[in-house]
C-alpha cells in the first residue's frame, strides 16, 4: 500500500488558490486565516475555562511554525501568557510544530479535509513536522489538539 505524501494531500490551483482532497482555500486568505488564527489564539484559549484546567499543570514554551513565519507561544499553567512573533534569536522553546501555511489553513477549516483534521493525522501524512523534546506534547495531547483546534471554532461560526 502506497503512502500518501504531502504533496498528495495539497495542490495549487492555477490561481494560487490550494486545493486540499476537495475543499478550496482562498488564495488570498489563506496568510490572513493562518496569521490571524495563531495571533487571537491566546484570547481563544485563555476564555476556554475547560483547555485552562486541563492544562493546569503545563508550562511550557513551544513553536508553531506557518511556513517562514515562527510564533513562539510560552503557556503557563494551562493560560497563554505570550505570543511572539518571529524571527527571534535564538529562541527558547521545548518542541516546535512546523508546516506550510497551506496544511495550516486545510487545518483550521470549519471540516478540514482527511489528513488534516488532527494533529496526529497531520503528522502520519508527514505534513507536520514535530522536532524538538516530545514529552511534554505527547503527556498533554489533548491539551494541544483542543488548543490548535480552536481557530476551527470561530471560523465555524463565521462561515
């Protein structure tokens, strides 16, 4: 059985516009949606009573990582303190996720299309990309999968 790749999974469009296993993402939005998803990321979670329990016991600092553009999110007891925006020197972090904007944007659909409705999926297929001390992301899975999630929520309602 042939392993799918990541590039199976996205396309371009002559447009510019992605296509991702039958949905459309607009060319145009599609920085927009994975800029603006990671910058209101801290107000989403932080009014999510539920994620801030469950991450209780998690401080940690990571990178999520939107093609070139790396956002380093420092979490401390279930609540995102910060978002900083790249590049940085030098950065501090304990794993890093890293994909295309366009993985990103196929992710943070209202119905993302399969291979990109979960982290994990996201990994098998080898869209993302997960380096650094894995511990802390395996040990609060959840935690992150709801966090990473939640852009699908406002856009959901959007749409």
């Amino acid at each position: 059985m042939k392993k799918s790749k990541p590039q199976d999974q996205v396309q371009y469009h002559k447009d510019g516009s992605v296509w991702a296993r039958g949905q459309t993402v607009d060319g145009v939005g599609r920085q927009a949606m994975t800029a603006g998803a990671i910058d209101r990321l801290d107000e989403l979670a932080n009014a999510d009573a539920w994620l801030v329990h469950r991450g209780r016991f998690l401080d940690v600092a990571f990178l999520v990582e939107v093609g070139d553009a790396p956002y380093l999110l420092r979490i401390r007891r279930g609540r995102i303190e910060a978002i900083d925006k790249g590049p940085q020197v030098m950065p501090r972090w304990t794993f890093a996720l890293r994909d295309s904007p366009e993985a990103w944007a196929a992710f943070w659909q209202p119905v993302p299309p399969p291979g990109f409705h979960d982290l994990i999926a996201m990994l098998k297929v080898g869209a993302l990309r997960l380096e650094g001390d894995q511990h802390p992301f395996m040990a609060n899975l959840r935690y992150f999968k709801d966090l990473l999630a939640l852009p699908r929520s406002t856009a959901r309602s959007a749409a």
